[in-house]
C-alpha cells in the first residue's frame, strides 16, 4: 500500500502517518497494532524488531506472525505455570529459549532442504502433445460413457491382484 492509503486508513493526515512511519513520531503502540491490522502484518513482531534493532525482522516473520504465536504460547505458559515462573533460573531460560530456536532454524532448513529436494526431481516440463486421437481413447479406459473418468478399472478376479 501508498503511504497516503494507509493513512487514510488509519484516518491520519498523511504528514502525521509519514513522520510515524519514518520514526521521526513519538512510538503509540496502539498505533502500530492499527497499521499492522491494514497491512496484514504482526505487530508484535513490529515492535520486536524495533527492541531488537532488526526491522528486517518484521518482514521475515510477516507470513507466520511469529511475534504474536510466541506471545500467544507465552500467555498460555503463563496461565499454566503461574508462581512456577518465578523458580525458573535465569541460566535455565537462556539454555532453554536458545534450544528452542535452535531446533527452529533446524526444521526452517529442513523444510527447504526438502522442498528442494522434491523440485530437483520433477523437472518443469509440459506434457506432451498427444496427436493420435485413438491413443486418447486407450488412456481413458473402455468402460463405455458411463464410465466415472476418476475409477480405475476393476481388479476383481484378476490373478496378479493377489493380497
């Protein structure tokens, strides 16, 4: 979207909505949960990236709204082990939240490891054309037009069908 859309938007003269997008406004957190809803985008992940100094990290995490799955699993952590929260260690969080991300990155690039994989093995190529149309007729089976296209042919009595 144009900067003026997401200030209408946002019901923002468009001056006032450049200088939050620029940085030069004071930060309003409601304000990035509003552009965040137009955009589509996670606002925690947002403000994240602001604490973290990566503002690339708001755009990698734009399509799985990373920030607000965690806060999400924090809530609900939160709500489970209450007071226990308060017997963590510090050492243990750190050992803990940094094994978590670890075995992220691992299944990040195990799944495009394999996506890979999957393309390398089935080149892009068009079917080919067929121009003998008694060769259609064979590939479509002999039952006849009322025949479902999607059934395949029955195997009932046939020897090598043995299970």
């Amino acid at each position: 979207m144009r900067p003026i859309d997401v200030a209408n938007a946002m019901k923002m003269k468009p001056r006032s909505y450049e200088y939050f997008e620029s940085g030069k406004a004071r930060l309003n957190v409601d304000r990035v949960h509003q552009v965040a809803k137009i955009l589509n985008a996670d606002p925690y992940a947002i403000l994240a990236a602001i604490d973290i100094g990566s503002p690339a990290f708001a755009l990698r995490t734009v399509e799985n709204k990373m920030g607000t799955l965690w806060l999400m699993a924090l809530l609900e952590f939160d709500a489970t082990a209450q007071d226990d929260i308060s017997r963590l260690a510090p050492a243990v969080l750190i050992v803990s939240f940094t094994k978590m991300f670890d075995e992220l990155l691992v299944l990040a690039r195990e799944r495009d490891a394999s996506a890979e994989d999957w393309m390398s093995d089935k080149p892009l190529q068009a079917p080919p054309a067929e121009s003998d149309p008694e060769a259609r007729a064979d590939d479509q089976g002999s039952g006849g037009p009322d025949e479902d296209p999607g059934s395949k042919p029955s195997t009932e009595g046939d020897p090598d069908d043995a299970t």
